[in-house]
C-alpha cells in the first residue's frame, strides 16, 4: 500500500539539524535520561480523594448497592455534559454500547464511524450485529467532517459515534446539524475530552448521547467506570432495560463513585494547565520544522488555537514523517523517547485493514491510515507541570531523538 502524503495548513519555520555528536547525549545512547525518575505516575496523590475514600467507608457506602455517591456522580455527569439525565455503568467501552442499545441501533442496521478511532468502539457496534461504516479524519481535528459523515450516510444509518481523541476536537456543531437533518441519532464519544470546550459548547453536550470513561488512565479516574448523558428520558430507560439482568449487569460501585466528585471539581483548573502547557509544546515544535521542505521529523497536530475550543489533553498528538520513517522506526522512536522517562506511545491501529465482512469503508481513509502508521502520542500527566522547562526539554528530547533517527533511516 503506497504512503498516503500530508495535507496542511501548519507553517513551519526551518531547524537546522544538530550536530551527530550531540546525538551521544541521548538515552538511546547510552547518554542521560532527561527524567531519571521517569514521568509522573497517576493519579496524583490527592487528599481530598483519601478523605472522600475515609467517608465512604465511615458511612458504609463503600459496600452498599446504593448509597449516595452513584447519585452524586450522575449529578455531575449532568452538570458537566448539560444533559438532563445521566446513568454511571462499568466502563467507558460499555458505555458506547449502552448507547447504541439506547438509539435503538439493531441487526442491520449501520452506524457512522471514524477510521480511526478506539477499538472499543467498533467492537461495539459489532455488538449490536450492527455495520460500521468507516469514514476518513481531518489531521486538524483527529475526526470526521460533516461532509466526510454525510457520504457515509444511507437508509440503513441509525446512528453516527464521533469522537474527541487525543487532543483533537470533532466540529461537533456542523456534525450535530447534520444529524439532526437527517434524523439520525448522534453518540458524542467524550472519555478522553471531559471538559473540554468544543464549538463554544462543553463536550458531551452536542450528541443525543454523550459517553464518558473513568478508566486508570483517564483525566477523571475511579479505576474503571463509565457513564452515558442524554436529554432524552426513553434512551436512559432503554439503556437501564438492557443492563437489567436482575440486577445492574454493568455497575459502578459506591466505592469507586466516591472518589469521583472532588476530581470534577479541579477538572477545569487542571484542564487549564493541561491547556497552557501544551501551548507550549506546540510552539516549540512547530517552530523546528519547515513544511515546505522534507527536513522535518515529527510534527504537532495540535490546532487548539481559539476560546471557542479548548482541548481536555488526555493525550497529546503528533505525526512523524511519512517518508522519513517505518514501522519500525516509529517504534523505535517510541523506545528511544520512552528510555528519557517520557510517557510517549503510538497511536491507535485504526480500522484500515479490516474486512468488507465486518465494515464498509468510505473512500481510502488515507489520514487514517497515516495517523495508524505515523501517529504518536504523549500522555497527559506531566501537561500538569508548573515546571515549564519541563515542558522545553520534552520538546528537545523529542526533537533530537526523532531527528536522530530520520537521519539514520535516510
């Protein structure tokens, strides 16, 4: 398969290449690391949680079927996502799927989804012995465009799952127009942007259903946990019938609800500097690289560059050259940046490669297969940093070992 080319809009300044000899500086080099200690774990330490945890157990809510801290999540779920109803469940992953059974998505039926997104959510609408119909993503948002989704859509479409992945931010506004234009149910996928502002508007507020996630790794952590929010009270109640088996089939416990509100409440200062921090790490990338010439390594694609959209930063995205890298090499990136105790990773593999048995595809999908073969990511912990030299020698680690390694493939 030929390498897709980048498409953009970035304007890069030019970044003459460092000396090979202080490449010896590097980790991969039997050099330093830049973070001896390695990056920052999570969750933080967090008093307020070691007190909300004490209550819990004080008041024996921690082995209750229903206490009172489910209803004080939902609470928040509601505040947070302006939507009317809210119901917490065991994961973010059968969270999608709640609300898919909620939109009435049935056998035969297609649902709209991103060609590259989190595996959960394709496996979920394959639960549903639904068709995901794959659409390509814009590099600048990391989703599908209005336009993209509505040569998706046919008779069979019941729904359309959209989400907010790695620092990108679908164009909810037009999306939720053309949904409500065609009647079809719109799931907005918000576990890795809670709080974030999308289109002038909260994200999760835009879709008939919005889904949250409160995994390990996630800005709001109970460990494991989801939610769904909607403003329709039948897609609750037939979310509710599916998880009945008797009991909750797919529960959070009192226990890991308890932790949960104090997090809501320093969401938005922490998504702040999540924010300012990540400012930083796009200007010093960015201003290292011509995009008229071949010489760059790795790029941002952050493209948070308004009021009216404000990332929440889970993780941070950026793309290494398609000419100048392989597979290989990226994972090798991925070692060489990790061994300077920065938590970087790639991407997710996307849907590229999957058969016309289990989906139907839209077009090439070349973005997301660049974004499957090239996309890297940082994770979020250490955009909460006061230190911003800390974010400056991210950058630099960053810049030398990937130019490094280009230099070396060439």
């Amino acid at each position: 398969m030929n390498k897709p080319t980048v498409n953009s809009e970035h304007n890069f300044e030019r970044h003459s290449e460092r000396h090979s000899e202080q490449d010896a500086e590097l980790a991969m080099n039997d050099g330093p690391a830049a973070f001896p200690d390695g990056p920052p774990g999570w969750p933080l330490p967090n008093e307020e949680i070691l007190a909300s945890l004490n209550a819990a157990y004080a008041s024996g809510d921690w082995g209750k079927y229903h206490g009172e801290g489910i209803a004080k999540v939902e609470r928040c779920v509601q505040k947070l996502t302006q939507q009317e109803h809210a119901r917490l469940c065991s994961s973010g992953t059968i969270a999608v799927e709640l609300a898919l059974r909620a939109a009435q998505v049935e056998p035969g039926d297609e649902v709209i989804l991103a060609g590259y997104d989190f595996p959960g959510n394709f496996r979920s609408i394959e639960a549903c012995k639904a068709l995901p119909v794959l659409v390509d993503v814009e590099l600048d948002t990391l989703a599908p465009s209005a336009a993209m989704i509505q040569s998706a859509i046919t008779p069979q479409t019941k729904a359309i799952l959209v989400s907010h992945l790695h620092g990108g931010l679908a164009a909810m506004e037009q999306v939720a127009g053309l949904a409500k234009e065609n009647r079809i149910m719109l799931i907005e996928d918000a576990c890795q942007a809670p709080g974030a502002i999308v289109d002038g508007q909260p994200a999760g507020s835009w879709g008939d259903i919005c889904v949250l996630s409160f995994g390990g790794s996630k800005l709001l952590t109970a460990g494991r946990g989801g939610a769904i929010a909607t403003n329709h009270a039948g897609c609750i109640q037939r979310a509710k019938i599916f998880a009945d088996r008797g009991n909750d089939a797919f529960p959070m416990s009192e226990l890991q609800a308890a932790v949960l509100p104090c997090q809501f409440e320093s969401l938005a200062k922490q998504n702040a500097q999540r924010q300012k921090n990540a400012a930083l790490l796009t200007a010093a990338l960015s201003t290292a690289f011509s995009n008229e010439q071949n010489s760059w390594a790795i790029r941002p694609l952050d493209r948070a560059d308004s009021s009216s959209n404000l990332p929440g930063y889970y993780k941070y995205s950026m793309l290494l050259h398609p000419e100048r890298f392989d597979a290989g090499a990226r994972a090798e990136c991925v070692n060489a940046i990790r061994a300077e105790g920065i938590a970087f990773d790639a991407g997710f593999r996307g849907f590229v490669r999957r058969g016309s048995r289990r989906c139907r595809k839209i077009g090439d999908l070349a973005n997301a297969q660049l974004l499957s073969e090239f996309g890297v990511i940082l994770h979020h912990p250490i955009l909460l940093t006061e230190n911003e030299s800390s974010i400056a020698i991210i950058a630099d680690r960053i810049l030398r070992v990937t130019n490094a390694i280009a230099r070396q493939a060439s």
